[in-house]
C-alpha cells in the first residue's frame, strides 16, 4: 500500500466508526422500568499497518563505450586490421596527377637517379579501387618497409640485381610479375607512366600480408613550443616540394617543382603532419642505363627532423635502432613529438 495514502484510509475508518458509536439506540422494554445498563461502545477496529518494503528498481548495468580502433599510422579512427600495401607511386611531371595518392596513410618521397623524387605510399586504412601511376622499385625500399612487417608491395619493376633480394625480403611482391591481371595501362599517357592498378586485386594476391601496427608514430595534442611556420621546401638537385599551411583546412597543401600537387581521383592529397627526415643518402651498388647512380637512403639509424603540424615547426631527433623496428621521434627535450592526426609525408633530405 502506498506509504502516502495509509494515514488518510485510518482517519476516514475512525470517523466512520465514531459516527456508528453514537447512532446506536438503548432497546425500550414496557412495563417497570428497567435500569439500562449503559451500553459500553466498541472500539473502533482500526487497520494495523502492515509495513512494506519498495519495489526495488532493476538497474540496467552500466554500458562500457568500447573505444574505436585507432590506426597507428594516422591517429584516426579506424580498423587497424586491414592489410598494408606499399606502393611505388611514378613522381615525374608526366605521371602527375596521380590516381588514388590522397587515401594513403603514409607518403614517403626518396631520392632517386638524376636527383629526382619517387613516392612510397603506404595504404591500410582506406583502400581506393585504382593507384598509380606505378613505377620501380630501389633497394632502399626494403629497409624502409621492414618496420611494416611483411606488407604486399607493388611496383613495377627493378634493377635486375635488385629484383633477387627483393625475392628475398619480407614482403609479399605484388608486382606484375605476380599479380598481371591487377595491371591496366591508362589511355590518356605514354608509358612508362600510365601504368595503374587495382588495389583489390593486389590485395587478393597477398593474402598474408601483414594488418597496421605501431610503427612509432605518436598521435596527439600539439607539443608546447615550436614557431610559427606557414611554408616550408625541401629541394633535392632536380626535385622540389613545399608544403603550405592551409589556415581553412588546418592542413598542409603540397606543391611539387612549384605547381599545386593535384589528384586525377577526386580531392588532392593534403598533410595533417609533415616530417623531414635528415639522414645518410649515400651511393648504392646500382646505376640504371644511363649511369646514374641510384642513391640508397638510410632510414636505420638516428638523426635530427624537422616536424610541420598545426602550421608551426618543431625540431625533432628521430631514432629508429634496427629494420624491425619503428620510427620514433622526440622534442629537444626528450618528449615524444606528437602528430596531427591524419595523412603524414616524410621527406628524406640529406643530412
């Protein structure tokens, strides 16, 4: 019974029995008058509360948020179960636009013969349906890659003394040469720089290339310090590419040999952080066939970087102690340097 009404039910019960109490008559009897005894009125009959207990409540138990996978190469919320794809992407005047660039997580560019640049994409977390254009591998690649585990890798060719330790390095070779009927060559260009590929395809090749994991990058707030930057150009003898601070899309744009870096698959690619790597490029054992050298960058090693984000730049130490092992860098003062998270260039410069 409700704890409220009890109170006003026991008050209405005694007012009805006090009013019953003085309506009863004395019974009259003829003939000698008899002493009435004087009747003794019952007590009123009141309810005895009963005490109850409230109806517990069931308490739906506590909903834990499981919090979204976050890819290790971008910070972004993703699944960080996909397979990597590394990508040789052709980075010449003629082979720019390129097709699918802007869904990399990573774009790394290198020195190649002539002092050009070749891009190294790699893509994990979103898997566009066609890249390219693709061009060759160098023996430079292998090293880099190791920290990835055992990616598929897609590229068009190599030095004919590069392709056996290519055969040789963990990694799952996607190229023709294994995977042809993922291989279109485009219309609207001259070979060599319209070869193209689907990345489905590749991907269905190499069915035990390895998921995305930590490689080193740490993704979070903006390290204190710093100075303001909106631009910023690394140039290599017959190469050049600059980022510059969008303050509307808190990215980086990228501009390559001084013209806007523009994608032939929809949005151009933009940087959340860029890194320049200083190292060693040295000379390598190859020449291609014209005699130029082909330069071998060391990504082994330690070495100072410059760190772009959130349109500041942070001078940085990067260290990466073995080729299994990640790259990671630091402030002047020892703390972890913190990317923005989204799409990430590392361009190696000489040191």
């Amino acid at each position: 019974m409700n704890r409220y009404r009890l109170p006003a039910i026991l008050a209405v019960a005694a007012a009805v029995a006090a009013t019953a109490c003085s309506a009863q008559a004395v019974p009259r009897v003829m003939g000698s008058p008899v002493a009435s005894p004087t009747a003794e009125p019952e007590p009123a009959r009141t309810a005895t509360p009963t005490a109850t207990s409230p109806t517990p409540r069931r308490t739906a138990p506590a909903r834990t948020s499981t919090p979204a996978p976050i890819s290790p190469f971008t910070g972004l919320p993703g699944d960080h179960r996909e397979p990597v794809l590394a990508v040789k992407f052709d980075n010449v005047r003629a082979a720019r636009p390129h097709t699918g660039l802007a869904d990399a997580d990573i774009v790394y560019i290198e020195p190649v013969e002539g002092g050009l640049g070749r891009i190294l994409a790699i893509f994990s977390s979103k898997r566009p349906e066609l890249i390219g254009p693709i061009r060759s591998a160098r023996e430079s690649d292998l090293e880099l890659l190791r920290q990835f585990g055992e990616p598929a890798f897609a590229y068009s060719g190599a030095h004919s003394r590069v392709l056996p330790i290519i055969g040789r390095a963990p990694v799952h070779d996607v190229s023709p040469a294994h995977a042809g009927s993922a291989y279109l060559r485009g219309s609207t260009r001259p070979a060599p720089h319209n070869l193209y590929a689907r990345t489905g395809e590749l991907l269905e090749k190499a069915p035990k290339a390895s998921v995305a994991k930590d490689i080193g990058f740490r993704f979070g707030p903006a390290p204190a310090g710093g100075r303001p930057a909106t631009e910023h150009t690394v140039d290599y003898p017959a190469f050049q590419v600059s980022f510059h601070w969008s303050t509307s899309d808190r990215r980086w744009t990228v501009s390559m040999d001084g013209e806007p870096l523009e994608s032939a698959s929809g949005p151009a690619p933009q940087a959340s952080t860029v890194v320049v790597q200083y190292t060693s490029i040295r000379p390598s054992r190859f020449s291609d066939k014209l005699g130029n050298n082909t330069p071998y960058t060391e990504s082994v090693g330690a070495g100072r970087a410059l760190v772009l984000r959130d349109g500041r730049a942070y001078d940085a130490r990067w260290s990466r102690p073995s080729p299994t092992s990640g790259t990671t860098f630091e402030t002047e003062t020892g703390e972890p340097l913190t990317f923005a998270p989204g799409q990430v260039w590392v361009v190696f410069a000489k040191a």
